[in-house]
C-alpha cells in the first residue's frame, strides 16, 4: 500500500518493479577443473547459443579470468546461475552498470 504523505522531509525506498527488472549480468569464471570443450558445450546447452558464441565466450573466460554470458531480468539471471553452478560451473551474477 502506498505511502502519501505532504511532508518534503520524508523519504520513502521502496524496491519496486523498476528495481527488479534492472539488468543483471550473469558471468561465469575461470577455474583449473573445467576442460574448455566442455565450458563450450554447457553454454551452448544453457543459453541456446550457436557454437561460434560459446566459444568467443569460452575464450574470454580463459583469456580474461571471466565473461558476461548473459544479461537480463534478475530472477532469470538467478535461474541461469543455478543451472551453471548445477555443471560445475563457477558462476555469478551482478547488478549491471
């Protein structure tokens, strides 16, 4: 229920709609366990991405130690790292700039 009020001095923070749908970045990280075929195929498996967009992504993982895979609404966001981390995957998620 919305607070109304004529009191400039009083502030409200409300996590609304707005703040849920802002973009999350999902990123997963280097690690020494994963083999790079394999890292390639979970992507593909997980996000639909074609072959080329996996390992463009796979290869930034190795090269820079980590890579956004996806960005979006965060509930989704947090189903894709569930899925990842259920691979064995080091992944995480972020609020995006």
């Amino acid at each position: 229920m919305p607070l109304i009020t004529d009191d400039p001095d009083v502030k409200i923070e409300v996590e609304g709609e707005a703040e849920l749908d802002s973009p999350w970045n999902v990123l997963v990280h280097d690690d020494p366990v994963n083999y790079m075929g394999f890292v390639t195929m979970v992507l593909r498996r997980v996000f639909g991405y074609s072959e080329a967009k996996a390992e463009e992504l796979m290869m930034q993982v190795h090269r820079e130690g980590k890579s956004i895979v996806w960005s979006g609404v965060r509930e989704k966001a947090e189903l894709y790292v569930q899925q990842l981390l259920a691979h064995q995957l080091l992944a995480s998620m972020q609020k995006a700039d």
